[in-house]
C-alpha cells in the first residue's frame, strides 16, 4: 500500500440541467404569522434553476494508482470549492495511502484543523465541500489499490478498523465510539448471509428523476412510466409549490404508479425553514398519497 501521493488535480465541472429544470425544488416558509400557520404556507423557490455541478478532484500516486472524488454542487460557486480544494491539496502531497489509512481519523482531523484555514470554515461552506470531495477520493484509491468496490472494501473492514476512520468529536453526545463499536460487533452475527442476500437480490433504491418541481405535469406522466418500465418501484417526489400543486402532482403520480401503496411506495421531499409545524401541516395534507 506504499502509494505515495504525488498530484492532486481539481476540475470545475458542470452540466446545463437548468434548461429543463432538472433538480428544480422549493422551500416553504412562514409568512410571518406563526400563530396561523394553516393559512400561511408559502412558497419560496430555493433551486429553481440548478445546474448540476461538481468539484472533481483526482489523486495520483507514483505507484500510477488514482482516486477519484467529488462534491456536488450547483453550476455558480463551483469555482470557490475548486479553489478550496486547491487550498487543502498541500495536505495530502507526499503522504502514502499506507500512513494515511493507518490512522484515518487523524487524517481526517488534519484536513480540518489547518490552523489558519480553519478560519474560514472547516466543516462548513466551501472547505466542508472541499474537504469532501479530497476524502471521497482517498476512499476511492484505497478501494483502488485493494481491488474492490468501496462497498466491499467497507464491509470487510472490522468494527475496530471502521470505527476508527471516523471522528466522533461532534456525535458522542448521541453515539460514543464505544457504542459504534458495540453495534457493530453485534451485527457480525449474520454479515456474510447478508451480503449474500444483497449480491443475489440487490439493494432497494428510489428514483428522483421522475418529480422534479419545475416538471410539467405531462413530464411527470411520461417519466413515471418510462421508471416503471424499467422496474423501479420507490419514487420521491419534490414539493414546496403551493399546496393545490402538490396535491394535484401527488395524485397524478399515485395514480400512474398504482393505489398499491406496500408494492410501490411514494415519499416526499421538501425543504423549509423558520418553523416545523409548517412540515408538519404539508405532510398532513398529502399524507394520504404516500406510506412512510
């Protein structure tokens, strides 16, 4: 595993998805009379024109391994994430994989605790970005280098070896490294027959693609068909439009995916801010098209 790393290369990548609004969503917001919040959910359109974006770093190695990484985000700002990547990129050159997977979490500690880029946001904004996207090419050489897909790669890994690549400086106060450690001895009993079942049956999934907020009603008609052509059978759909638009476009898409609510399930997805009983109220009004 001596695979030193010898490049770190970052590219602004970016895809015109806004033209057909794909990725579109909103958020619901209070108009400002929380005491009545029946009659005061608003819309506010949060991504109406996303154009769906990456930081794509690669690492390169003397050994000719590559890693592969990136972090989303949406067309505008890419170039400040390219730039924090940049930024960070000092921290990785001339490290092994070896020196970096024998204590992962003080790697991890190290891309964050700079002490002078902290300044501007270690696991927050563009560095928290940034950050991300470096990690998530790291992981990848190491798949890389061990010959396995990641999920593999993290499924052989032991529970000591697992939870040690993690950093438990701001959860322990819902989950203490000991008690990861616990979970997951515990469920060793069973693993291999697990992933048995999974490399024979799969992993269930759901598709987004089909209800994007800005899609037109004939689109949604169209894509829910094409999805159920070809098998899936959980869709998520975005609302946060005005509610007679999202019951309208719930309905429509209940009715094209059949009133089987246990065989083909439909979930929700909205944003919103200032005060929950806003969700609270959405949800109960369209409760009855999906199953949680």
């Amino acid at each position: 595993m001596q695979q030193q790393i010898v490049e770190v290369r970052v590219e602004d990548v970016r895809f015109p998805t806004s033209l057909q609004q794909h990725g579109s969503d909103a958020m619901l917001r209070s108009s400002g009379h929380e005491a009545s919040v029946e009659n005061h959910l608003v819309s506010c359109p949060q991504h109406p024109d996303p154009d769906y974006s990456a930081a794509y770093v690669v690492l390169e190695t003397d050994g000719g391994g590559r890693g592969y990484g990136l972090t989303f985000t949406l067309g505008r700002g890419t170039q400040v994430v390219v730039c924090a990547v940049e930024a960070l990129s000092g921290l990785l050159l001339g490290k092994t994989l070896e020196d970096i997977v024998d204590d992962f979490r003080g790697f991890y500690r190290l891309l964050t605790s700079d002490s002078q880029m902290r300044w501007i946001g270690p696991e927050k904004g563009a560095i928290h970005l940034a950050t991300a996207a470096l990690l998530n090419a790291v992981w990848d050489l190491w798949a890389r280098v061990e010959g396995k897909p990641l999920w593999k790669l993290l499924v052989d890994l032991s529970p000591e070896q697992l939870v040690s690549c993690v950093d438990f400086r701001y959860i322990s106060d819902a989950l203490t490294e000991q008690q990861a450690l616990d979970l997951l001895r515990e469920a060793q009993a069973g693993k291999a027959e697990r992933e048995q079942q999974m490399l024979q049956e799969g992993y269930p999934a759901y598709t987004t693609s089909c209800a994007w907020l800005g899609y037109s009603d004939q689109q949604l008609t169209q894509l829910c068909t094409d999805a159920l052509a070809s098998g899936w059978s959980r869709f998520k759909v975005k609302v946060g439009a005005e509610l007679k638009d999202d019951e309208r476009r719930c309905r429509l898409i209940r009715q094209m995916i059949g009133p089987d609510k246990t065989l083909v399930r439909l979930m929700i997805s909205f944003y919103y801010s200032f005060i929950y009983l806003l969700c609270i109220n959405k949800i109960n009004k369209i409760y009855h098209f999906i199953i949680l």
